[in-house]
C-alpha cells in the first residue's frame, strides 16, 4: 500500500484559511496518511490539528515554518517532529511574531503613503490567529481591488523594491536549527527553488545549513517544476540530506498548492520519513 505524505501546510493560526481541525478533515478528503502542519512562526494550531488527526486516523505531525534571514535573504527552515511545549522554540517564535506586529505597523504606514488606509485594521481582519503575515495584507488589497489575484497583489504592493514593501529581520540560521533540535525536531530547508539565489549561494546555504545540524531539504514542493526537484534531488545527494515532501497549502486563494498533492520524490532519494 502506497502511503501519501504532505509534511507542509498552513492552518488560520498563520496565514492558511482553513482551521486546523478543518485541515485535517480536508487533508483526509485528499487521501493523505500523514500531514505535518507547519505554520509560520508559531504552533497554537498543534493542539487542535491533533485532536482532528486522532478522530480521523491520521497521523500528524507537530510541524513549524520559521523565518529566516540569510544574507539579506529571507529563508524558510520547517521544524518537522518537534515538541510545541519547548521553551527555548517557544521563545525564539515568540521574538519573531513581536517582529511580526512591529512589521505590521510599518507596512501599514508605508501604504498610508500611497493613499492606501486602514490596511493594519484591514489585515488585522483576515488574520484568525496572533500572526499578523503580507498574506493578510494582500487580502485586504484585493478586497480594495487593487490587484487581481494573490500573485499580483504581491508583484505591485509586497514585495522588494515595491510600496508595501519592508525587509525582514527574522531568526539567525543556526538559531532556527538550534530551537527545532532543542525541541527534539529535524530542520529542513523549504521550498529551496524559490530563493532569488545564484546555484553557488544556494551550496552555500546547505552546508552553513549541514554544519548547523540541519538534516533535510524540501525537494518536492508545489512552487518547484520537475526540473527545480531533479536540481534539489541531486543537491540532497551532494549534500547527504534526507527529502521531504509538501504542497504547501494555504487555501483556494493560492490554487497551485493543493493539499495532498505532492509528485513523487525523485529516484535515489532518501525519504527523511524513513528515519521515523
Ligand atoms: P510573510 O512571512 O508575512 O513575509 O509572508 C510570506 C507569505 O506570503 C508566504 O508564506 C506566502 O504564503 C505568501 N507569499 C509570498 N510571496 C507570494 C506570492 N508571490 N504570491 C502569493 N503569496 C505569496
Ligand atoms: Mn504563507
Ligand atoms: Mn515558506
Ligand atoms: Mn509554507
């Protein structure tokens, strides 16, 4: 029997729009064995998304999405199988959800420029649980019409070199990988194919990421084409780091990560799931 494995996700804790309990019982819909939710910098949707899994006979996975600064570079390392009730994890997400608020205001304040108001109280609005992420922003923009879809709102208002725009100072690299292991984690590298970085910085990336006790890289991704997963595949090789696997869901408002929808990993891959 084939099991099907999505360890990447998003529930309204961050910015997903389905609650946890309702992510469950879709990621069940969609014939998924076990999932792995992985909000983005906090883990308030654990407790819920296990009860559903339970119910459901599922098996779930206690997962997070930290963000990163990297070279002035904002990278995602997910926490997969860690402990939600571990301090020192609960204390680093802690200092970036207080960048997250202090982020907001900013945003909000850059856009008031550009004649946009209310866009703190307009994001505020979408956002179900304590994070505060551009998702929300670009909802409250497409609400206003100023954009025609998730892709174009962020293309003109959030990101780099655009109004909306304000730079992250997230966790340090081996910051991040110090709390997933304090919390008995595995990090691994997400959706590697969607850094604007050259193939050397990327090199770079994983053994700064290896040397840190980093152990897996996101190979299958649904932002990543078959080319960018043969590319990771062989990166995994070079670098002896286990693959994951997820479709990075956040709801019908980003239509190409379906839920339980992950290709295949590529041959001569070592599932990080093996080490389970
Ligand atoms: P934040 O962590 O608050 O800076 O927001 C990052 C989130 O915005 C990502 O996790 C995605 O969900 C979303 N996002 C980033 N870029 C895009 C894009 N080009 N189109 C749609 N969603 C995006
Ligand atoms: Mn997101
Ligand atoms: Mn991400
Ligand atoms: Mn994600």
């Amino acid at each position: 029997m084939s099991h099907s494995y999505d360890l990447h996700c998003h529930s309204t804790v961050s910015d997903g729009s389905l609650a946890p309990e309702q992510l469950v019982a879709h990621a069940k819909e969609q014939g998924v064995d076990t999932l792995a939710l992985t909000d983005h910098d906090i883990t308030a949707g654990i407790v819920d998304a296990e009860l559903a899994a339970a119910r459901e006979g599922l098996r779930l996975i206690p997962g997070v999405e930290i963000s990163v600064s990297w070279l002035g570079q904002t990278i995602h390392i997910l926490g997969l199988g860690i402990d939600p009730a571990n301090a020192e994890l609960q204390a680093g997400l802690a200092g970036l959800r207080e960048f997250r608020r202090q982020r907001a205001e900013a945003i909000a304040k850059l856009l008031e420029k550009k004649g946009i108001k209310n866009a703190l109280a307009g994001a505020s609005a979408y956002a179900e649980g304590e994070i505060i992420s551009r998702t929300h922003f670009a909802r409250y923009l497409l609400e206003l019409g100023l954009a025609k879809d998730m892709r174009d709102v962020f293309k003109r208002y959030l990101v780099r070199g655009k109004p909306g725009y304000v730079a992250g100072q997230w966790a340090l690299l081996e910051d991040a990988v110090g709390w997933i292991h304090s919390a008995g984690g595995q990090a691994v590298v997400a959706h590697p194919a969607r850094y604007k970085i050259t193939d050397s910085k990327l090199r770079q990336l994983l053994q700064q990421f290896k040397d840190h006790g980093g152990v897996g890289l996101e190979v299958v991704s649904s932002s990543h084409s078959p080319d960018e997963r043969a590319r990771m595949a062989r990166h995994c090789t070079k670098f002896d780091l286990l693959a994951s696997s997820g479709s990075d869901y956040h709801g019908p408002s980003q239509p190409w990560a379906q839920l339980g929808r992950c290709a295949a990993l590529p041959e001569g891959c070592t599932p990080i799931w093996e080490t389970w």
